[in-house]
C-alpha cells in the first residue's frame, strides 16, 4: 500500500519490491491511487492493482471495516502499508481483528517523534515494521519501538538496469548547458533537501565550479544565493529530469546535503556510477559510504563540506579511488534483489507464525 506513489525514490522502491514479489510467484496486489505514477506502472495485470482513495483522520478510520473484509476475501497474507495514511489505516484494521500480518515499513528518519504513546500504538498494531537503513531502525528503537521488532532491510537498486549513457549523449547534454570543459561539475540529484547549503560551501570554494541541481527549480532562496557566487561559477536548475544517466556522467562530485534521509537511491545510483560522493551524516548516508566509499559531513554545516569538496576537487586520483570504492560497495550490498530475498523471508516467518 501507498497513498503516495508520485515521483521519488521510494516510488521506486515500492516499484522493484512489488515486480520482484511477482515474479518470485507471489500473488501481490498494490493498492495506490489511480492517478500516481505507481499506477500506471502496474497495467499489464501481472500486479493486481487496487485503485485506492485514503481519506484522512476518522475518515480514514471509517475505512477499516472495508478493508477489513477486503483481506479475508481476498485471502491476504501479509499487508505492507509503505506511507502515512495507509499505515495508519492497517494498524486501525488491526484494532478490529484480523489474521492477516500487518507491516509497517518506515522509510526516513521521523522529523518529530510522535511521543511514547505513538510508538506503543504502532508497536501492537503491527507484527513486525521494517527499516530501510540502520539509522532508521535506530531512531525507531530510540522512539520506544522494542528492538526485536524492528528489521532493518536496506534499500537496493536494479544494478543490472541502471542506465549507461552513451558519450553523443553525454556530450549533447554538456554542450546544451554550455558546460566549459575543464571547470568542475558538483551534482546533486534530489528534491529539495537543503540545496541551499551547497550553494553557500560553493561561495568560499577557491575554484570556478558548474553546479547542476537536478530535481529541483529556482526559488527565492536558491535563485538568491546562485546570484552569491564567485564570478565563473554557475548554478543550473534543471528540476526533474529523464537523462539522469547523462548528466550524472558529467559530475566530478556528487553531493547530498539533506537533513533528514533514511537510505537515498540517488546516493546509490551516484556511487554505482563510480562517483565520488560527498554526504551528510543523516539517515543511512554514513553506512551506505563507510569504508571509504565517500566522505561524510555534519547536516547543516557548509564550511565542512566546503572544506571537503575543496580537498576532492583538488585531487583527481583522490576522486577516482573514491568512486571506485564506492561501486565496489554497491555492487557487493546494494542491489535490490538482496532487498527483495529479505522482505520475502520476513513475509514468509510472519505468515508461518500467524495463527490460522
């Protein structure tokens, strides 16, 4: 279940997770709107789709009895509600009784907790809730979430898919943004997560640089600092875009400021493309870049990640190592078949352990 499903990584995420599901023989249905992106994904009917309306507060609780009888007559086993709404709605289906196993997956470090009692409610309203990161799982435990139900599987990516452009594209890209060569590109790829820190470590950098910001447009505070900049540099905003792949290749350093993470898909993209990746200590950024596979910075501190871009512009060799570590550390962790075995065991035990 998700009332989200619109552009983004869990998106994705949910995506890969309910493909794989199928096509290890399950009978997966995904409830979504009928307008998201999610759902146009799911037409060939290998997926049953469950074209979905969440209403909210005792709307949403209203619900429950509908889909309460929804999972026993469609014989449901195990019921993952991946955002909000959706999971406040199956922990209320809980509240009325039912046999089928209910799961929670918690995709980001929450901004506010929810208090004791937040967290006692959704621990006996669910039989296991699954963390995308360590550091989700950690947060969740500090909240008051017993440890033992918490399972921690991290997020993958389809390696065997990811895009590799192709030099023409490469170099149609750079030559539509005007890119000079030999002046340094820093790239992030996200919504907007704290952007703004980059364009003020990139004031006090001690080169011209080319920063692309793929994800987001110009707003007052961006557009604002980007007109800050040291003559020569320039910031491109290049809101969402389909030629990921090739703007990626073009990137001496990617960056991810956020604040809040759980475990970024671009960060793993980023690294799987052999970049050089520079993060903040949010979410999982810390375990998916450890052992050396990129340099991790304290959120909200642009002279440290000024500081360490400076010291990876300065050094190609530098760079190169980084990026070649970081591949090797996700080719061997991070694809999402492993993602996919973890989720599919920990349905399967809950379904052993339920009582019929």
């Amino acid at each position: 279940m998700t009332h989200q499903g619109d552009i983004g990584g869990s998106t994705n995420s949910i995506t890969w997770l309910t493909r794989g599901l199928a096509e290890r023989g399950h009978d997966v249905y995904l409830a979504c709107r009928p307008e998201s992106l999610i759902a146009s994904r799911f037409v060939d009917g290998r997926v049953h789709r469950v074209d979905t309306t969440w209403s909210r507060g005792v709307g949403l609780m209203r619900q429950a009895p509908e889909w309460r009888r929804w999972l026993v007559d469609h014989e449901i086993d195990v019921v993952n509600a991946h955002a909000s709404l959706d999971r406040h709605l199956v922990s209320y289906v809980r509240l009325l009784g039912t046999d089928t196993s209910i799961v929670h997956t918690r995709r980001n470090v929450a901004k506010t907790s929810g208090g004791r009692l937040r967290a006692m409610f959704d621990r006996h309203t669910t039989d296991a809730i699954i963390a995308v990161s360590a550091q989700v799982g950690e947060d969740l435990a500090h909240r008051g979430i017993p440890r033992e139900h918490v399972h921690v599987v991290r997020n993958g990516l389809p390696l065997a898919e990811t895009p590799v452009p192709d030099r023409e594209s490469v170099e149609r890209v750079r030559t539509t943004l005007g890119l000079e060569l030999g002046v340094p590109v820093v790239g992030v790829v996200a919504r907007r997560k704290s952007q703004e820190d980059l364009l003020v470590a990139a004031k006090s950098l001690p080169v011209r640089v080319e920063v692309l910001l793929v994800g987001v447009r110009a707003d007052p505070e961006l557009d604002r600092l980007s007109r800050e900049l040291p003559h020569g540099s320039r910031v491109h905003f290049l809101g969402f875009r389909d030629d990921v792949a090739a703007l990626s290749a073009l990137f001496d350093v990617f960056v991810l400021p956020s604040e809040i993470e759980g475990l970024s898909l671009a960060l793993l993209e980023a690294m799987a493309r052999g970049l050089p990746c520079i993060a903040t200590d949010a979410g999982g950024n810390r375990e998916v870049l450890a052992d050396g596979a990129g340099i991790v910075v304290p959120p909200r501190d642009p002279d440290a990640l000024c500081m360490e871009l400076t010291r990876v512009l300065a050094s190609s060799d530098r760079g190169r190592d980084m990026g070649a570590r970081a591949r090797r550390r996700v080719l061997a962790e991070y694809d999402v078949t492993r993602t996919i075995e973890r989720t599919e065991s920990l349905y399967e035990r809950l379904r052993s352990e339920r009582p019929r």
